[in-house]
C-alpha cells in the first residue's frame, strides 16, 4: 500500500465524517496519514485533518484540527476497501 493510494481513499470518503463535530468538512490539503501497521489484509492509519467550519454567510469561520485512528481493510490486490474508525478527537 503507498501514501498515493491512502491519500486519495481519505480525501473521497465519508469515514472521516464522525469526527467533524461543528458541521463541517475535511479539508484534503491538510490531511496527512502516518501507516501505523500493515500486513497483507490490513493496516493502522493514523489520520489529521482541519475540519473547515462555516458562517450562516458562506465565509470560513474557522479551522477544528481533528485525529482518527483507522484500521483500513484491503482487497487481495492491496486496495483499500473500507475504513474503520477505533479512536478519534480534536485537538
């Protein structure tokens, strides 16, 4: 599994939505992933982001950072297919 394919998987998927508690969104370039664990079916991902937080108005009120642990579930040909979250916050 490389960072590419981690990258792309967090930035398009909802799993990271429990952890933005204010309404909110992750915003992809903030995002970085640190592999915990892998094996051949499974890794540990350590996941932080800035959850983007809006006004009424449609301007930026601010920034959440936030934090998840994920366990990401692969296929035989080491794509993720699933994520799911074990521990997670804010900063």
């Amino acid at each position: 599994m490389n960072q590419t394919s981690l990258q792309e998987f967090f930035s398009g998927t909802a799993a990271l939505a429990p952890l933005c508690t204010q309404n909110g969104w992750p915003d992809p370039a903030s995002m970085r992933i640190e592999l915990l664990e892998e094996d051949d079916r499974q890794a540990l991902c350590a996941v932080r982001f800035d959850e983007v937080i809006m006004e009424g108005s449609g301007c930026e009120a601010g920034r959440v950072a936030c934090w998840g642990r994920f366990r990401v579930r692969l296929d035989a040909r080491g794509r993720v297919v699933r994520a799911e979250l074990e521990t997670g916050g804010r900063e």
